[in-house]
C-alpha cells in the first residue's frame, strides 16, 4: 500500500462525490488532507479525520483566483505547504451551443479549467523547493471526446488535458509528476441530476439508470470514487513516478469504441 505519511494532499471539491472518495483513499494512505467546497463540512471532516491524519478546511470559491491564492496560503501557513494537489471541482449545464448561456459557459470554464491553472501555478513552487510533488486533475472522458449539449465542460476538460501535457513536460527533469484521470460515468449528484431528468419523463428510475450506462459506457457499470482514489494513490507511489502527462482512462470501456 502507497504510505503517504508526512504529505499534505490538497483536493479542491472534496465535500463530496469524487473529491471525497479521493481524500478518503489520500487520508487512509497517511496524508493530511486540506477539503475545499462549500457549506458546513464538519461531518466530512470528522468522516476523514478518523484516519488520523491533519485535516484542514478552506472554503474557497475557485472560480475566483484571488480565493485559491488564499487556500494555498492557508496550506503553507497551517500545513507548511501542499505536496498533492487534486483539480476535482467542477459543473455541469447541458444545453446546445446556440441556447447555451454565456455566464454559464464563463463559471463552467472557470471552474473547470481555470482554477486548474491557478491552483497548479501556485502550488508548483513549493513542490519544486520541497523536491517532490504530485499534480493529478481530474478531468474526463469529455476531455478526449465530445457529447451534444456540453459545449463548455467538453472544451473545460479537454483544455485539462491539453494542461496536463504542458506541465508533465515542463516538470519532467524534477521530482513533480502532472497526469490527468478521464473517469466514465461515476453515480455523482451530476449524474443522477441526468438520470433524474430522464426518470421525470416517466421512465422507471432503474431503466433510466440502465439507458445512461448503455449510451457510453460498455461494462454498464458506474466507476466508483474509491476506484478513483485507487489510482491517484497509483500516482503518488513510486511506481507511477514516470507517469507524465498522462490522460488515463478509467471509463468502462468508454473509449475503447
């Protein structure tokens, strides 16, 4: 098992769904953890703290630079830097192009892929002093692919990727690895949002679940946070130090199509 005892891991949107799998995996592997999201999250501190671990929480709207800025301060004063930064915050609007609003497509793109950018640039010099690093952005099968109604968290994710290159290469002579994870279908609030909507028409909520799966996703089956967490542990051993820049697939056969 990859010991992260002594790191601190900083996962943007980890109050719940994917970000929270993912801390769970970092805390139960040793790291202290920094959550970031929304709302009261006493009980998902308590939920990671019973690891052992530090646990801090930082509020922070990343759409916004300034308020990223004052996360990774909070981390260098509280944690004396962040050693594993997790990009996972992100939104969803499905419209076509034509009826998409553009405060949406703005909040999507600074959500998505701006804060990406700024939580990277802020955290990179810490990593490259401390002599060691781990960058992973969770972006997603959209990231290599296209579906209608999805404009923005299309080009969001695929501007991830295209991020995730610049920065595996720029740091590819350190000790600081960049990779990208491209989940499938992972049973999110994002996602049941969909299969919601489709169950709304009258469709029974199993089938509903069923018709979404089979769309995309081949195993017909939904990944899994700790899955998830799983491979950034991956990422953060040894044995994934020459991982760089990667975009690796986690999608149920997805993109094997």
């Amino acid at each position: 098992m990859t010991t992260l005892n002594g790191k601190t891991a900083l996962v943007t949107g980890s109050t719940s769904g994917i970000g929270l799998g993912i801390a769970l995996s970092l805390a139960e592997a040793g790291a202290n953890l920094i959550l970031n999201g929304f709302g009261d999250a006493s009980a998902v501190i308590a939920q990671v703290q019973a690891f052992g671990g530090k646990v801090g929480h930082h509020p922070a709207d990343v759409s916004d630079p300034a308020q990223i800025a004052d996360m990774i301060a909070y981390a260098e004063r509280e944690f004396g830097g962040v050693d594993i930064l997790v990009n996972n915050a992100g939104i969803q609007h499905v419209a076509a192009v034509e009826d998409f609003p553009a405060e949406r497509w703005d909040s999507i793109i600074a959500i998505n892929l701006s804060s990406v950018f700024h939580s990277t640039r802020l955290s990179l010099p810490g990593m490259k002093a401390k002599g060691w690093g781990r960058i992973v952005n969770i972006a997603s099968v959209h990231g290599q692919v296209g579906s209608v109604g999805k404009a923005a968290y299309v080009a969001a994710k695929h501007g991830v990727i295209g991020l995730t290159k610049v920065v595996g290469l720029e740091t590819a002579t350190s000790n600081v690895t960049c990779n990208a994870i491209c989940p499938g279908w992972v049973l999110t609030p994002l996602v049941q949002k969909q299969i919601d909507d489709r169950a709304a028409n009258g469709v029974d909520p199993q089938q509903a679940q069923h018709d979404l799966l089979a769309e995309k996703q081949p195993s017909l089956e939904f990944v899994t946070p700790p899955q998830l967490g799983e491979l950034v542990l991956f990422l953060c051993s040894e044995a994934g130090s020459q991982v760089r820049g990667a975009a690796w697939n986690i999608d149920g056969g997805w993109l094997a199509q």
